[in-house]
C-alpha cells in the first residue's frame, strides 16, 4: 500500500475514533422533554404520588409545564397561583406561565414546587445575585428534596444530555444553570422528565386569560396531561 493511502486511511481511523470515544466512554445520554426512570424506589411510600417542579420564573419549558400541570393537579386538589410570562430575551418570549402559591391536596396526588431563578435569569427567584446558578440551584434542591437530589445531580450536572454534544444540560444554557425539570415518584418508580412534557411553540397565539378559560379544550394541554397519567401509580 503507498505511503500516501496508509496516512488517509490512519486519519480516517483517528477521526472516527475521535468521534465515537465520548460514547464509549459514556455512552448514556440523558434524554430531554420526556419522562425516564431514576429508580425503582417509591420516594411518596404509601398510596400517594409525589409530584415535584422545579423551575425558574422566565423558563418557557417551566411555563408550558405549568400549564399541563394545572390542568391535571385541578382534579386532585386546590391551586392557588399567579400569572406571568416567561423570559422576552428567551427562545419562546413571554410565553404565558401559572407561578403556584399553593397547592392543597384532596386526593392521592401530593404536589411540591421550587422556583430557583427570577424572570430574566440574573439573580435567584428573590432578587439576589450569585456567581454560580448550577451551584445554587443544587444547594437549594439538596435543602428543600434531599431524596431527589443525588438524580438532579447526576442527570443535569453530570450526565451529557441528548444532542447537546458531549455536556450536561445544566450547561447547555447562558448562564449554566439548573433547568426546568419533573419528578413523579410512586409505587411505579421515580420518573424525571427535563425540559418541557409538549413544546411551547403550541402556547405562541394564547394569552393567559384565553389559556385559563379554554385549558380543557385545548388538544396539545390534554396531550401533556394525558402524559402525565401514564407515570401516576
């Protein structure tokens, strides 16, 4: 074989060898804007299903998400929230968003919630500024849900996620930060789902006063809430 073909075919080789080593070494990637099993333990114990959102206050995920979760948490219990939009600057600007107060169970489901940002991703949901928002954001969830902590950290600040080539999806944003993302835990398992259950783009030519009267009859809403039912025990 010439010298000339033994050096094409040893940098082909290298560079598919480059390519595919990251997988090699770690060839799970954590999906995004879908549910996937952490474990097989049920965090909510008993007849219950424990529902978290973690969230920040301009994320358009969160925002859709709030949506599809009113819509479901409505039948098992009282909601007190607000109204507000999601980030302007963002990819799906000012997309109409439930902020919840409160959640009163009357029912099996049990339903928690964290905001750790503000609106436009500058400082923490109460106005203070950090240096680090994936530092933060870990230090609250460890404080407010130790038992889910270990899969935040491993699946959005360890973990690369899907498509995002070769890094967690904590840092996948401007600045790094932790994401919108859900827990369901019951006798079926811990489920996670990080980034949004239907995509905002559905919610662009809705108002908020437009989404809370017609919720119920909106096909995409009843699309993520009947998601939502398939992980609930």
């Amino acid at each position: 074989m010439k010298l000339k073909n033994v050096i094409i075919l040893s940098a082909v080789t290298l560079f598919i060898l480059l390519l595919i080593l990251p997988y090699l070494l770690q060839p799970f990637e954590v999906p995004l804007n879908t549910f996937f099993k952490v474990s097989n333990i049920d965090y909510a114990e008993g007849n219950f299903t424990c529902i978290v959102f973690i969230s920040w206050y301009g994320c358009p995920y969160g925002a859709t998400d709030s949506w599809i979760l009113y819509a479901f948490l409505s039948h098992y219990g009282k909601i007190s929230f607000n109204i507000s939009y999601s980030d302007p600057n963002d990819i799906y600007p000012n997309t109409p968003a439930i902020i919840f107060l409160n959640f009163t169970p009357k029912s099996f489901i049990h339903f928690k919630f964290l905001y750790l940002y503000n609106r436009y991703l500058n400082a923490t949901a109460n106005g203070t500024i950090v240096n680090n928002f994936v530092y933060y954001g870990l230090e609250m969830i460890k404080t407010e849900f130790p038992q889910f902590y270990p899969y935040v950290r491993e699946y959005i600040t360890e973990k690369w996620a899907s498509g995002s080539f070769f890094q967690p999806v904590a840092y996948m944003g401007n600045p790094p930060h932790i994401p919108t993302f859900i827990i369901i835990s019951d006798k079926k398992g811990t489920y996670m789902l990080i980034g949004h259950i239907v995509s905002p783009s559905y919610f662009s030519e809705y108002n908020a006063t437009y989404l809370l009267k017609n919720y119920n009859d909106l096909s995409f809403i009843q699309e993520g809430v009947n998601i939502l039912e398939e992980y609930i025990g």
